[in-house]
C-alpha cells in the first residue's frame, strides 16, 4: 500500500460515515440501536418531486445533458435565488453538481492553489478542512464559543486573514451547532471579506430548516460588492428529503462557475438528466412548500422534546440551535474525550452520536434530531443513563 497518494495520507475518512455504517451494522445483528447520528432526514422524498423525474424517465431524459446542469433547472434555480434570497443571478451563474459536498469539491479543485488558506470557523462541517486540503490549500482553523453560539466574531476573522487567505467558509444555519447567522452579523463579517478582498462561499444548504421565525440570510444579498466575492453552496439534500438524489448546486460569478465546469467537465460531466427534473419539481413553490412545512413541524417537536432532556440533565448543556437538525451539546464536565465518549455510548447504550472532534471540538457531542420521536426520547434516556455511570 505504500504506492498510494501521498494526499490520501493527509486526509481521515468522514468520521460521521463511519459511525453511521457501525450503527447499522449493529442494527443488522438485531442489536436494537437509537441512531442520532444521521445528518438525514429520515422523511421520504415528496411524491410530486418523485413524479417528475418518473416522468421524464419515461420521456426518455435518458441521454448526456449539459455539463453545467438542464437549463430549465438553472432557469427555476435563478427564480429561486431572487424570491427566497434576493440575489440576481443568470443561468450563467449556475452550475448544478451531484450534492452539496460535490458543489464544495469542485470549488476548491477550481479556487484554490497550493499554500492558499481558507479560513473555517470551528465547529465546522467535516468535510471543509479535508476538501481544502485536497486541493493542496492549507485550512485556517479559528475556534469559536459555544458564548457566541459558536459563531465566529468579525474580531476572529480579522485576525486569521494574512497575504495569503484566498477563502472563508461560512455554514449558516450550521451544522453541528444549528448556529444561524444574524443581518448586522453578516454585514460586518461582509464589510471584512470586501476589504480584505477575499472570497466567501456561504454553505447554505439547511436554509429551509429554521426556528422560532428565525430568518434566513444570504450575504450575497448585502449588496453588489458583496455578491462579487460570494459563492452560494446549496443542495436538495435537506430541504426536500433527498440525499439519495445527490443534487446540489453553486451560484457564483460567472467566470468562476464556468472554471467549476470545467473541472466537472473533466470528472462527473452533467448530474444524472432525469434526477434533475425532480430537483425542477422540488423548486415548485405551490407544490413543495406544504410538505416542506410539514417536515420542518416534525422537526421543531423533536427539537423541543431534545432540548427539554438536555435542559434536565445538569453535567451537560448546548446553545439552543435555531436552524437544521442537530444540537450540539457540551460534554466536558463529564468527559475529555469525545470519541471515547460516543464509543462507550454506542457500545454500552446502543446510541449513536458523533464525536465534536469530527467538527473540531473534543468538548462535545452533535446529537441529530433528524431521527423519530420515539428515538430521539428513547436515545436522550439511555444518554441521561449513561451520563450517570460516569
Ligand atoms: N454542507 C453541509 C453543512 C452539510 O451538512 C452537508 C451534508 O451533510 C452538505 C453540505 C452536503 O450535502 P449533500 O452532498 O447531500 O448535498
């Protein structure tokens, strides 16, 4: 084995996919499991979503399509990008790419050089640092508290940028941390990045799962000289309950996207046609937004039922989360090691959760509520159980 890559040595398999493959694996040997791990809803995908690409199945949408993505697809994402996030886009500024985390791969083969650095705030989503440094870029890690709701202050992103920053990755609302991202916040983080003249790519991909009348907002939307350094990351994945799909998109000036279709010319070419036209149906307003308000219901009862059991267990305590489908919750009182921490959890308790240090925080565990009730109060009695023991 040691003629592989040398860039494979630098980089750890997705810590969250292999708690989730060891989970089901117990699940497979009848050992009964409460699986708060998954970053999946576990709805199906809504029937018309499922009828359109049925239906264009059986119209022969068979065939190689353009590598950027169908243009009825780019057509109703500009739509989309106007009326939910008031940014004024052309299909020349789209390219649709097999997921959200293709989306961000892509970028970074078509943005960065080597030694450029990227600036994530931590926690952060796994696969950022790991994708940088594939692209040979060097991820600046800046840690945030759990007293800013784990938000990274414009003083922090003042501070990490040197000659060399290329790129800041911002995820609001977050995951882990269900951290959403404020106006003023954003405008002084987009005051910083057009100073500086940097990039920014804003990963918004739960921007549909929000709570308590939180708003979501772009920064691509705080104005024109904003819009030029930004790159909207964004998928179907969460919003629609389609992760299987793998469909995601980026929206971006238009030099830039043309450089990321390049790349995909090179590697997936065009995201599977007739999957696509289910995205078109996802993007139906009229259609969609019952059933996307139907899941975000169920989810804000499993989030209340979540937090009311962390606010009833005093070793341990989270911010409360006011997007996606995870709390992240601080385990230090109990415990230095949270890979320790979700192993014994899930070998002792049977419960699957993964490890802050997969986020780049040891001091806690994320917890996804994307599960059902019953799980979600079943799992939380066997963390309170097994919080006891230590
Ligand atoms: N970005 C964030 C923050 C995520 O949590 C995920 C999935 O877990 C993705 C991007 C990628 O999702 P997908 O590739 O399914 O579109």
């Amino acid at each position: 084995m040691n003629q592989l890559a040398a860039r494979v040595k630098q980089i750890t398999p997705s810590i969250t996919l292999g708690i989730a493959a060891k989970a089901k694996q117990m699940k497979t040997q009848g050992i009964d499991i409460y699986n708060l791990s998954s970053g999946e809803p576990d709805f199906d995908t809504p029937q018309h979503i499922k009828n359109s690409a049925i239906l264009a199945l059986q119209e022969g949408k068979t065939k190689y399509g353009p590598v950027s993505g169908e243009l009825a697809l780019k057509e109703a994402l500009v739509n989309k990008l106007k009326e939910d996030n008031g940014l004024d886009y052309t299909p020349d500024n789209i390219i649709v790419t097999n997921g959200g985390k293709h989306s961000l791969f892509n970028l970074m083969l078509a943005l960065i050089e080597s030694g450029d650095e990227v600036i994530i705030p931590a926690p952060y989503w796994l696969s950022y640092p790991e994708m940088v440094r594939l692209a040979k870029g060097i991820p600046v890690i800046v840690e945030t508290k759990a007293e800013t709701n784990y938000k990274i202050t414009p003083e922090q992103l003042l501070k990490a940028i040197t000659p060399k920053t290329k790129l800041f990755i911002l995820n609001s609302p977050s995951n882990p941390t269900g951290a959403v991202y404020t106006y003023q916040e954003l405008k002084k983080l987009a005051e910083i990045i057009i100073k500086y003249d940097i990039w920014i790519v804003s990963d918004e991909i739960y921007e549909k799962i929000l709570y308590s009348k939180t708003k979501h907002i772009s920064i691509g939307a705080l104005g024109k000289d904003i819009l030029r350094k930004t790159i909207i990351s964004n998928g179907f994945s969460k919003s629609y309950a389609m992760t299987g799909w793998r469909l995601g998109y980026l929206a971006g000036p238009s030099n830039l996207i043309k450089a990321v279709s390049t790349v995909q010319s090179h590697s997936t070419s065009n995201v599977c046609t007739f999957a696509q036209y289910g995205a078109i149906a996802a993007l139906k307003e009229k259609e969609s937004s019952a059933c996307v308000q139907e899941m975000l219901n169920a989810f804000t009862n499993r989030r209340n039922s979540v937090l009311k059991r962390v606010a009833s267990i005093p070793q341990i305590s989270c911010p409360i989360p006011m997007g996606a489908f995870y709390v992240f919750i601080d385990i230090s009182q109990i415990s230095k090691n949270s890979i320790q921490f979700s192993n014994d959890l899930l070998e002792k308790y049977q419960v699957a959760v993964i490890p802050g240090q997969a986020f780049g925080n040891d001091d806690c565990i994320r917890v996804s509520y994307a599960a059902d009730l019953i799980s979600i109060k079943k799992g939380m009695d066997r963390i309170e159980e097994f919080i006891n023991t230590l």
